[in-house]
C-alpha cells in the first residue's frame, strides 16, 4: 500500500511548523556587514578567509570519508573467500 500526503505551505509557515528558528533577520545583518566591509576595503580583509571554515571542512570530510574507504577495502581483502 502507498499513501501519499500533500501538505500546501510556504516556507515560512513549514519552518514555524516543524518549530525551526527564524533566522532571517540574522542573516540579512550578516550579509550587509560582509557587504559593508567589502565595499570598504577593509585592510586586511581576505574573502577567501570568509569562506575558509567551509572549505577546510569540506576536505577534512572528504580526506575522512576516503580513509574509511580504504580501511573498508584493507579489511575486506584480509578476509579469504572462505570467510564470506
């Protein structure tokens, strides 16, 4: 059996239903202070500082991800076909 359920909401009313917090306002000022501080030549402003929480992040996760892989094969292949 397949039950299908539809629910008509905008993303602000799915958001206060699911009891998610409004961030809106913090980002907007977020944005308009990275805004004010490009636009202002900040010395010592480095964009690629910005976003380098997420990249270092996005490579520590694949650099984890490809060790398990290899802990994964290193294991399968200590094992002969009789153990399966």
């Amino acid at each position: 059996m397949k039950v299908n359920i539809e629910f008509d909401m905008t993303p602000e009313e799915f958001r206060k239903a699911m009891g998610l917090p409004d961030v809106e306002g913090f980002q907007d000022e977020l944005m308009q202070k990275i805004r004010q501080q490009m636009e202002a030549g900040v010395e010592g402003y480095d964009p690629l500082s910005l976003f380098k929480p997420f990249i270092t992040q996005g490579f520590d996760s694949l650099s984890n991800y490809q060790k398990l892989m290899m802990q994964v094969m290193a294991n399968y292949g200590q094992h002969s076909s009789s153990d399966l």
